[in-house]
C-alpha cells in the first residue's frame, strides 16, 4: 500500500508539476531560511565563546573614558588618558599578578620591496602570559628586550604571510622598517584569526613598549599615554574583588572622589559575556521568528495546493471509495503527496542554506557551527509542518461521501 501510495503521489506531482514546483520553492525558501538562521545563531555564539576563551577568565582591562549611555565609551571627567602611574596604580591592586601597558599605533612596516600597513602595538613582556598567546616561530619579547629598549619585534601571522609570503619562519632574523626605525624580528605568532566585524587578531606586530614610546610617542617616556591596561587575576573567583581593587585605585591615582564618575572603565571577560549572549539571544529571537514565518507559509502553500488537489480529483476520491478503498486508504494517500512535496523542497533547502550559512559566516568571520543535529532538527520540522498542513486536506478528502462525489463533474 505504501509503494502505490507513493506512485500515485509521483504521478499527482508530474501531473501537475508546474504547481508542485512552486510548492516546493515556497517549502525550500522555508527551510533555507531555518537553516540560514541556525548557521548565524551557532556560529555568533560560537563566536562569543571563542572571544572570551581568548581575553582570559581571569584577566581585567582598563581603558580611558567612562561608559555611558548603555556602555558606550566617552571622554568624561577631567579627560585624561591613562599613564603609567595608572598602570603602577592598578598593578599594585590586591588580586593582581601582573599587568602591561598597550600602547596602539598605525604604521607602515616594510621588508625589502614589501609593505604593510597595520597596528604597532607597545607591550610588556607579561602581556603574552597575561593572554596566553603561542608562537609559531621564534620568541616573544623578552624583560632584555624591554629594559635595554631593543628595537625587536614579533609579527602576527597575517602581517608575516604579507611581508615573507614564501615562509613566515623565513622572516626570523630579518630586519623590517616601522616608521622610519629598523627592528629584527625575534618571533611571529601563531594565527588567532579574525573576529566579527572585521578586526584581524593577526593583523598587528608588537614591539617592547618602552621601545615604542622611546622612537614612536611624544618622546618623554614617563608621561607617554597608554591606550590600554591588561591585568591578570591570581584566581577566576577573585575577578569581582581585584576589579573593585583597580577602579579604587585608578579613582585615587586620578584624584576623584569614591562617589564620582570614573573616566575610566574596567571590563572583565564575565561582563563581555553577559552583554554578547544578550546581543545572541535578541538575534536568535529576531531569525527564529523570521524562520516561523517561512515555515508557516510553507505549510500554507502545501495545504493549499492539496487543498486545490483534493477539488480536482473528487471524482477520482469517489470512485476510489466505490471500488472498496478505506476513508484512511484515501488520508494515506494525500498524506503522501503532500510529505513528497514537504521532502523535494526541504532537501535543496538544506543544501541551499548551508552553503548561504558558510558565505554569511565567512562575511561575518564568524566560525560555520552548524551540527548535524541542527540540520536533522530542522529537517524534522519542516516535515510535521508538511505533515499538518496536509492533514487537514487529507481528511476532507477521505470524508467525502463517494455518491456526492460520484456525481460532480
């Protein structure tokens, strides 16, 4: 029975393939959208993840301006950037191991008849450790390299494939221009990839920081700015205690009272996390609901069109009736139909928003974190939507009473 049931439902859709065709679309549109929708939702929480693996747990970051107007940054107060009397200030703060100072600049680096432009970055040697960053080749800055200010640098992975394309082990030892100064590079990282939005992790060299104030700055090293202060915990549980710790300690070093604004702010990874799944969750609503709307039209197609099916054929209905065929032979067999068109447009749906998922993900550099459970889960739906939608049609047909429908021509 389930063999000629699928016959006569192969036969109903060649028969009137034009119609089945724009059936499926409207059923693989759906799909697609639900697929499209699980790829993003997946992939920006995998994202999220990734991100806040890489900060640390246990690691605090300081930066100048007071967050305002829902967390946005602003230059409050009386202004100032931090210094390095911040930076001694919060690295003396209880539950703080170590710190570095991260002094950001643009600049053009060149080896041999090749250029780059990218951000220099001025760090301590403690901020590898602070981060947990390997290397692929070479070594990171050395406590040498910071006091005797050693014009040394360590390339990120993008910025060494642009200036050495032939071999990033090949560019140990070279010499490379930043600025107008000559450095040897001692290392180059291993990639960290790039993040949402654009930003390349691996697009950035790092020199020792008073190196970089010394050539780069304003020249006078005890007053040079600071964009940054990175901060490590001694333990993930005291992260809530050294983060009252430093922003008491910044309040003094600014000379601002316990009760005034700070113009400054410190983020820890927990904080980071709260406002990311806040931002996933409100995306994952926003495309699952788009991806409800697909589907629900997709089971108003499919119910139309066997609707439509089950008026045309009542005379078939009937005489199939006539001949001895049950009210559930009759259920069986629309149901059939109407699951077949539910799986011909399904199936491309699923292929079709995979591969849209894999090229949003890479315009979004995010990872592509659709699991095969995703797929089967969506899969799954859009067959008891099918399944309902025909359910309706398939009992009205296998209702009819077989005179009536007899004589209607």
């Amino acid at each position: 029975m389930l063999r000629a049931n699928i016959v006569s439902a192969l036969e109903a859709v060649w028969l009137h393939r034009f119609r089945s065709v724009l059936t499926m679309m409207v059923v693989l549109f759906g799909v697609l959208a639900v697929i499209t929708a699980m790829t993003i939702t997946q992939g920006t929480r995998s994202y999220v993840q990734n991100t806040v693996d890489e900060l640390g747990p246990d690691v605090l970051y300081v930066n100048a301006g007071s967050a305002i107007n829902g967390g946005a940054f602003a230059s409050v107060g009386n202004g100032q950037s931090l210094t390095e009397g911040d930076l001694h200030a919060a690295s003396t703060a209880s539950n703080i191991v170590r710190s570095s100072p991260l002094l950001t600049l643009n600049g053009l680096v060149r080896a041999g008849g090749r250029s780059w432009s990218t951000y220099i970055q001025g760090v301590y040697p403690a901020y590898g450790s602070i981060l947990r960053w390997q290397l692929s080749h070479g070594r990171w800055l050395s406590q040498q390299d910071e006091d005797a200010q050693r014009s040394v640098v360590v390339l990120g992975q993008y910025v060494a494939g642009r200036l050495f394309p032939r071999h990033a082990a090949a560019s140990i030892g070279q010499t490379v221009q930043i600025r107008g100064h000559f450095f040897r590079v001692v290392g180059v990282l291993r990639s960290k990839g790039a993040s949402f939005g654009g930003y390349n992790a691996d697009d950035v060299t790092y020199v020792p920081y008073t190196t970089e104030a010394q050539h780069f700055a304003d020249g006078t090293h005890s007053q040079s700015r600071i964009d940054e202060i990175v901060a490590q915990v001694d333990s993930v549980a005291h992260v809530e205690r050294a983060q009252g710790a430093v922003q008491s300690a910044l309040k003094r070093s600014h000379h601002l009272a316990a009760q005034d604004l700070p113009d400054f702010q410190i983020r820890s990874p927990q904080q980071v996390t709260q406002i990311s799944q806040q931002f996933t969750r409100a995306l994952t609503s926003l495309l699952m609901g788009i991806s409800a709307l697909s589907l629900t039209a997709a089971g108003i197609g499919v119910m139309n069109m066997m609707l439509i099916a089950v008026t045309e054929r009542t005379k078939e209905i009937g005489l199939r009736m006539a001949l001895g065929a049950r009210q559930r032979d009759i259920c069986a067999q629309f149901l059939c139909e109407a699951l077949l068109l539910n799986i011909a447009g399904a199936l491309p749906g699923v292929l079709l928003g995979m591969l849209l998922g894999w090229l949003l993900s890479t315009v979004f550099l995010i990872p592509f974190a659709l699991t095969p459970l995703s797929v089967l889960l969506a899969l799954g739906v859009s067959m008891v939507v099918g399944l309902l939608a025909g359910l309706y049609p398939a009992l009205r047909a296998a209702r009819l009473d077989p005179i009536i429908a007899l004589r209607i021509e």
